[in-house]
C-alpha cells in the first residue's frame, strides 16, 4: 500500500471546495505492517513536513498566505484506503485499524 501526503487549503467556510497545495508519496507499507506517520506545520518557513518510519523526511513548502484569520476552528487528519473501480465480482474491499494518537494543534 502507497502511503501519500498531501495538503489542501479550504477555499469557502465548509472546506466544500479545496485546492491541492502539494503533497507527494512516502513510501509503501505491507498489509498489516503499523506505520507510523508524522505531520509538522513549519509556519515560520512556510512548510509542511512528513515523517513515515523514520524514511527521510519530505517537505513541501507553500506560497499562499497564511496571515488573515481562518474561515473555520475546524482541524483535521484523515485517511483513506482507495481501491480500484472494478466491475469484476466479487468487488474487492479493505479495511483500516487507525489509532491517533499524540496529535497537537498550533493554538489559537
């Protein structure tokens, strides 16, 4: 399984609409192989960066601006396991135990 970073930037007050501001993959897991991952906001460089199992690490930094205040108190981390679009039966599934843990939000 592929593991892909990405981040997005909410372009009306439900984050209905968003825009791709980059990402990119960190690498493959086996099936039931834990992964660890790791997301960091570097505001004063203008920069995310990703962490998997101690891979090196990949930063993306952004242009847009991030000085006027924020739509939505809304913070999230998400993910998705995405198949492919088979029509052949039985149509292949999956399944994801996810744990959180240890997240921290920059404060207000």
């Amino acid at each position: 399984m592929e593991v892909l970073a990405f981040y997005n930037r909410c372009e009306d007050q439900y984050c209905g609409v968003q825009t791709n501001l980059g990402g990119g993959s960190l690498g493959y897991v086996l099936p039931g192989e834990p992964a660890r991952l790791r997301v960091r906001w570097d505001h004063p460089n203008h920069r995310f960066v990703f962490e998997m199992n101690r891979r090196p690490t990949l930063v993306f930094p952004y242009t847009v601006s991030d000085t006027t205040p924020t739509q939505s108190s809304a913070k999230w981390i998400g993910l998705t396991r995405v198949l492919p679009a088979c029509t052949s039966a039985p149509r292949p599934t999956t399944m994801m135990e996810v744990y959180f843990s240890n997240v921290y939000v920059n404060p207000r």
